[in-house]
C-alpha cells in the first residue's frame, strides 16, 4: 500500500478526494497537510479537521502556509467552493481547529526522511508546503517516492487556466512554489486541467449517491450544490469537475493515464504568472504530465470508492 501524505486545501473537490482516498484499499493516509487556497489557511485547516471527525478518518491534520512564498494571497472575486470552501452551508463553524503541531512543511519533510523511498505526496491545492519543506530540506527530493500534483494545464487542448484565462488556480496562487517543486529532483507526475476536465460527475451520478451513498453522498451533493451552478453557468456542464479526485486516482490507479514526458514550468512573473508551460530546454529534469484519462472509468471508480463508504462495514 501507498504511504500518503494528503497536502490539501478544502474546498468541494478537495473532500470528495479525501473521501475516494480514504475508501481505496491501495492507500495507507499517514496525514494531511493544509494550505491556503479554496479558504484562508484557519478555514481549509478546519474543514480538514471537521472531514476527518466527520468520517471517523483517524487522521492528523497538519495546518501550513497562510499565503504564497512570494507577494500577497490573491483572494477570488467569485468563490467557487463558497464562502467557506465547502459550499457555503458552515458546516464546520465553531468546529475546533487542529491542535497545534509542527508546520506543514516540517511534518512533510520528517515524514519523508523517516521513511525514506516510501512517501508518495498528493498535492491539491497551491505548493506553497511542498517548496517549503524542499527550501528547508532539500535531500528530501531524492528521498520521495513520487509527488503528484493537481495543476496547470500543458498539454495542447487549450486548456489553458480557469481562475484566469492563461492560469489555473493551484498554480496562479503561488507561482514561485509551483516553480520550485516541478524543477526539484523528485519524481512528479502533473494532473492539469488536461485531463481533470474530462473527469465529471454528471448531476444524475450525484444524485444517486445522495440517495445510495451513506454519509459521504449525502455530503457531496449538500457541498457542490452552488459549484455545479457555477458549472452550468459558466461551461454549460450538467454536472460538475472531480479535479483534485482526478489527481488522486493518478496516484491511486495510474493505468488510467497516459503521461508525457518532458520539462515542466511556471511563469511567476506579471500578466503572464500561474501559466504552466513545457519548457524547451531539455537539459532541465524530466516531469511528466498526463494528456490522456480513462475519465468513464475514472468516475465509474470513485462512486464506487463512495457507496463502499457507505456499506456496513465486516465486523471482525
Ligand atoms: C483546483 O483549484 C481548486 O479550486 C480545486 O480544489 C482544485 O484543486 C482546480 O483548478
Ligand atoms: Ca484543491
């Protein structure tokens, strides 16, 4: 099984990944790392901490960066997972912080060199934590065992960005990081836009997982009510993006893609900062990005992840 280290900013995706993860028998969860993103930082480290009380997870949350390593948070005008990232509805208001701990970064880094070879690193929300804990340490590049991003877009179906025309979200909120850990030695493997908008689940598969899906169904329609609104305004979609799922069944089940090998970057400057691009320099290290997904299947799986969550469980 996979030791995982979840680096996460939920947000309405960002649960629906926890919960496919947490429901893969592939998976060991060691922890979860928070950083600001979908919420400021005491927001995404609270829904974490709620998620994981909610869903008996067992798991330590580990709150990290407030903002980017450079320049300010850039906070949305439109607030796709609602004014408190998970859909607007306070669920967990009032609900305790996570007791305090090491930071993100550090527990990142401990893990990893504790374990060496082991750690896979599943990145959903900006990188901020990842390049932190390389700034500190940065033998932890050889030591991982793969780091897989939710990110960008490099491929050449003009997907570009979301948050703004040239640049997805994770990537747009901080750049630098971004840039950083694609140049780092570790093995990365990017889920962009490429790919994770062919991953959809359609209004009827959410449907019916609120009416079969225990607990967990109930939540993901209660929580992407107002997100899939944003998608039919906006795409026309019946139904709304898995993306931060996406990345963790690239993790979880990565038969499903195809991958692209090549060097990897981000702009971090001006007009241009958050847009991902393959870099022609091909002396820099290899990336790889994924231009292809079995997104039927992709979804066919995490519904079943969900309604396994909800079957009683065998007792022993
Ligand atoms: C990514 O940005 C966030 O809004 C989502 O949770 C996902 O990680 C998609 O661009
Ligand atoms: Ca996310």
């Amino acid at each position: 099984r996979k030791l995982v280290i979840l680096d996460t900013d939920p947000g309405i995706d960002d649960a629906m990944a926890l919960l496919y993860l947490s429901a893969s028998p592939g998976v060991r969860l060691d922890s979860i790392t928070t950083v600001f993103g979908n919420g400021d930082i005491d927001t995404t480290s609270r829904n974490a901490a709620y998620l994981v009380e909610r869903f008996a997870l067992g798991l330590r949350v580990y709150p990290g960066a407030a903002g980017p390593l450079a320049g300010e948070r850039h906070i949305p005008a439109l607030k796709v997972h609602g004014e408190d990232g998970l859909g607007g509805h306070g669920l967990a208001d009032g609900f305790p912080p996570p007791p305090p701990t090491v930071p993100a970064w550090e527990h990142i880094a401990r893990t990893i060199l504790a374990n060496p070879g082991k750690v896979s690193l599943l990145a959903i929300g900006p990188l901020t934590n990842l390049a932190l804990a390389l700034r500190h340490r940065p033998e932890i590049a050889s030591l991982t065992r793969e780091v897989v991003i939710m990110g960008g877009a490099f491929g050449t179906q003009g997907r570009r960005g979301n948050i703004r025309p040239h640049a997805e979200a994770n990537f747009y909120y901080d750049p630098l990081a971004a840039k950083e850990v694609l140049a780092a030695g570790w093995p990365v493997t990017v889920v962009g836009l490429d790919v994770s908008t062919d991953c959809i689940l359609s209004s009827a598969q959410a449907k019916a997982l609120a009416a079969i899906g225990g607990d967990a169904g109930a939540l993901l329609w209660q929580i992407s009510r107002g997100y899939a609104e944003i998608y039919r305004q906006f795409d026309g979609i019946d139904g709304f993006c898995i993306h931060d799922v996406a990345a963790a069944a690239c993790l979880v089940s990565p038969h499903l893609f195809s991958l692209c090998g090549a060097a990897l970057d981000v702009a971090t400057g001006g007009d241009d900062a958050g847009r991902s691009f393959v870099a022609d320099d091909d002396r820099r290290h290899q990336q790889h990005y994924c231009d292809g997904v079995a997104a039927g299947q992709l979804v066919t799986d995490f519904i079943a992840a969900i309604e396994r969550l909800a079957a009683p469980q065998p007792s022993s």
